[in-house]
C-alpha cells in the first residue's frame, strides 16, 4: 500500500474515532455518569470540541430540528467513510 494513501486512511480513521469519542461523552455527560465540572472531563471535552465542531457545525445547520437527537455525528461518520473510499478509488484508479 502506498504510504501517502495509508496515511490518509488513518488519519481519516482516528478523525472517526474522536467523532465517536465525543458522542459517547456527550451520552457520558447528559446521563451524569461523568461531571463536566472535573478537570480531566472539561479538557477532554475542549479538546474533543475543538476538534469535532468545525466539521460538525455546517452539517448541524442543514439538518432539520430532531427534537434534541443530534444526528450530525452520524452524518460526518458516513461522509468520511465515503470520503476514505474515494480516496482509495482514486489512488488505485490513478495508478498512483
């Protein structure tokens, strides 16, 4: 495998995890299960929040109003997986 597209791959990858880190502290926080009103919590969140919303916030504002289900996560998570394949396609297709 070519190291560029491995490298894409992965950074796409760990993109997706952090995605999914950040709903399920979301859930961690809405459930209080986790206090936002510790340290470690409030800079993870920050960071998670930093990393995620610019990504997440155009989506959120096409979406329609769900009744408090936020499903841009979701969104973002498909868009990326086609986003990864693309890629993929494109190096093989291109023969790079």
């Amino acid at each position: 495998m070519n190291p560029i597209l491995w490298l894409i791959i992965t950074v796409i990858n760990i993109y997706i995890w952090i995605i999914i880190a950040g709903a399920i502290l979301s859930w961690l926080v809405a459930f209080n299960i986790v206090s936002p009103s510790q340290s470690f919590i409030r800079q993870i969140a920050y960071a998670i929040d930093g990393l995620t919303e610019p990504a997440l916030a155009p989506i959120r504002r096409f979406l329609p109003n769900l009744g408090g289900l936020d499903i841009s996560p979701l969104i973002l998570i498909v868009l990326l997986l086609f986003l990864e394949r693309l890629v993929v396609y494109l190096f093989y297709g291109a023969g790079i």
